[in-house]
C-alpha cells in the first residue's frame, strides 16, 4: 500500500512571531509559533516545518530557544530551517529537539553540506528546499528566500540532491508562493517522475481542490501550506476528511 500523503502546515518565524506573506514579501503575523504548532498537531497534521527567516545571529538564539519549547509541545515530527551553513547549526538544532533540518542556499553555494549532514546524521535528517521560478528559459533556483537567481536548473540541482542522500525536498514555486491559485503540479510530477525520494509541495494552496490535485497530478508525497490554516480559511481536520472522500489516502 501506498504512503499516506501528509498535510504539513508551515510557519515562517520572525522574531518570535509567526508571519505570511505573499510571493515572498508584505508579511504579516499570524501568532505564536509554539501555540500554533501545537494546535495544528491536536488538529491532525502529519508534520510541521518552521523557518527562521531572519536567521541573523541574535534571530537563532530566539529561535533555538522556540524549537526547545516547540519539542516539549507538541508530539508530531517537525523540520526546522533558515541560517543552517555547517553541521554544528546542524547540530544545535537537532539538540534543541528538532527531528529534521531544512537546508537551502547554503546547500545551493556548497553541495557537499548535503553529503556532510547525511554522512553524520542520516538522510531522515536532511530535507532540502528549492525556491524556483520559472522563467522562459526554463526553471531556476533562487538563493536568500528568493531574492537571487542562480543558474541552476531546478531538475538538475533536484537530482544532484537526490543523489548526494539529501531524504526529501521541498520545493516552492515562488510564482505560486502566497497567491492561492493551486501548486506547480507540472513540475511536481517531472520532479516526482525523476527522483526517488519523497517530494513536499509548497507554494499556491488556496482551496481543498489545490491540496487533492497536487497529491494526484502534481504526484506529490506531501503538500505544505501556510496562510489557509494560519488565518482558518481550512480546518486540517475538515480538509482531510474531504480529501479521504476524494481517494486519497491521508492519516486520520
């Protein structure tokens, strides 16, 4: 039998806060970080990812100090990222009680990050983020929460995470990001189509519909969203009992 699809509701943290933005920018906050992963865990979520978007020296203090607090809350898997460059952020943050980290630019600037944090913590550890746009020339990928292009071709550097034993990708189409219009799910399924690992949507959940069509066109493994259950325009435990309805196979 096939894996359930996991609904994973994403807070991007600010200072303590939990905020939203659209494509990427006008953010706006949505509440404690800890009260609202700990409800979205009563609620059914198979997983939860935090993102320190600020992840300047004094924001990972506050934020080592969230993770600690998130861990003694709550009793689902979560991931946690922004400001992870070297094994000891790896480390530090594993330590505080989280059970995956999320890698992004550093990994883009330095591959052999991926190889270092399977090779010491396992795959299961290391999920890496891709924020790509797509442009007539094709799909980039972007550094510094999509505020550089690099000339790196989404399914190329997907592949060569795959390969370098990174245990899943995230992947958020910066178009999608915010706006509420459905995921990427043509690239999605290419994605899905060419690596053998688990692949997380990210970027335009707007409606039950958008999270059904990623998990059967898109072929993805997970679907992420952020401002839909942050703001209670879907109730997690709502949007499963409909997706079950619609075939798809969901823990409830």
């Amino acid at each position: 039998m096939a894996l359930a699809k996991r609904i994973i509701p994403c807070l991007d943290v600010k200072n303590g806060q939990t905020v939203k933005g659209t494509n990427f920018v006008n953010l706006r906050q949505a509440g404690d970080p800890v009260e609202l992963g700990k409800a979205y865990s009563e609620q059914g979520a198979d997983e939860l990812v935090y993102l320190d978007i600020t992840a300047s020296h004094e924001g990972r203090k506050t934020f080592t100090e969230m993770v600690q607090r998130v861990a003694a809350e709550i009793s689902i898997p979560f991931t946690v990222g922004g400001g992870i460059n070297e094994l000891a952020d790896v480390e530090r943050l594993l330590n505080a009680g989280a059970d995956k980290v999320s890698v992004n630019s550093a990994a883009l600037r330095n591959p052999g990050l991926i190889n270092e944090i399977t090779g010491h913590f396992g795959s299961q550890v290391c999920v890496v983020a891709i924020d790509a746009k797509e442009t007539e020339e094709g799909w980039f990928c972007y550094l510094n929460g999509g505020r550089i292009r690099t000339e790196r071709g989404l399914f190329e550097w997907a592949c060569e995470v795959c390969d370098r034993g990174a245990g899943e990708i995230l992947f958020t189409s910066m178009d999608h990001d915010g706006v509420k219009n459905g995921y990427a799910n043509q690239a999605l399924s290419r994605l899905a189509e060419e690596l053998s690992i688990p692949v997380i949507a990210s970027g335009g959940a707007g409606s039950k519909e958008h999270f059904r069509d990623t998990f059967i066109e898109g072929k993805s493994d997970a679907a992420l969203a952020a401002s839909v259950f942050h703001f209670g325009e879907i109730s997690i435990p709502e949007l499963k009992t409909w997706l079950k309805s619609e075939g798809i196979n969901v823990r409830i």
